[in-house]
C-alpha cells in the first residue's frame, strides 16, 4: 500500500428521493426516469457556465453511505460469484469514489437537474464533468464477466450486500 494520501472537498450535494441504497437502481441506465438535482456549493457556480449545451454529464461522487471496510473481491450486483472490485462497480472500494452519467435536463445556477440518477440523497459530490461520446465510449469495447449479465442492468436493484 501507498502512503499517499489526497484530502477532497465536497463542491456540493446530490438530491435524489433515495433514502438508501436498498431498492435503488445499480447503475442510472436503469433509471431513466427519476429525476435528482445536482446542488453546486455558491462557490463553484460560476463552474457551471457553458454546461448546459450537453446533454449528459458525469457525476463523481464519494459514497457516505458505504460502509469504509472494502475487499478487492465482492460478489457485484450482476453475479453470484466473486470478483476482483476493480473489475465492478461495487460501492465498497479502497476510495469510495462513485461515476454516474446522468441525462441533463435543466440548469438554474447553482442546480443541475439531471435524469437517470442512481446515487443515495444526500452524496457528497467531488465533481461535474461533461459527458463527450468521441472521448467516453471507444469504437470497440469489451465488457468482460458482464458479458452474461448485461440484460439485467436495466431492471436489477440494489440490495442490502454493500453495508
């Protein structure tokens, strides 16, 4: 292990009507109809300008409500076996740092009102970048294990595994 270590600040919250992660969809392509605001502290607002000709942007976020013991191997949302944590999306990782990509639908600085939100209320978030499709999705991509489970993304929830 590194003795490294980063200090971050919160430049805001995420809203979302998830009192927890129970019951909340595992990624946002499974949930493209639930509305979240993004709440930029007053102190990066001026951040935002120019956001608004995107359609879709990227949250990056700490998970408050993971717990803060991680394994490199967890049982993901997606299987029943064992994985690497670095080859899943699973909340409980060495940095609990979390990516949604969210569909953009109005900006009134200092919100950003989003659709397809996947995160639990109340996240603190670390950053807003903008979603570009020529640098974010590469001609060709393979997706692993998931391979077998990509059907179910859109419908799987989340369950009581990564307290």
């Amino acid at each position: 292990m590194t003795s490294d270590r980063f200090e971050y600040e919160a430049i805001g919250v995420i809203r979302t009507p998830f009192d927890s992660p129970e019951g909340m969809p595992i990624q946002s392509v499974g949930n493209d109809a639930t509305e979240g605001i993004v709440e930029v502290d007053e102190a990066y607002e001026d951040g935002l300008k120019d956001l608004n000709g995107f359609t879709h942007c990227i949250l990056l976020y700490h998970f408050h409500k993971s717990s803060s013991r991680s394994s490199l191997h967890v049982e993901p949302f997606l299987d029943e076996e064992k994985r690497g944590v670095f080859a899943t999306r699973a909340p409980q990782r060495p940095n609990r740092i979390g990516i949604s990509i969210v569909e953009i639908d109005t900006i009134v600085r200092p919100k950003v009102v989003v659709d397809g939100i996947d995160v639990v209320d109340g996240t603190p978030l670390l950053d807003i970048k903008p979603f570009v499709p020529e640098f974010d999705v590469p001609d060709s991509a393979n997706t692993g294990w998931l391979d077998a489970s990509m059907s179910a993304v859109r419908s799987k929830q989340a369950d009581g595994r990564f307290r």
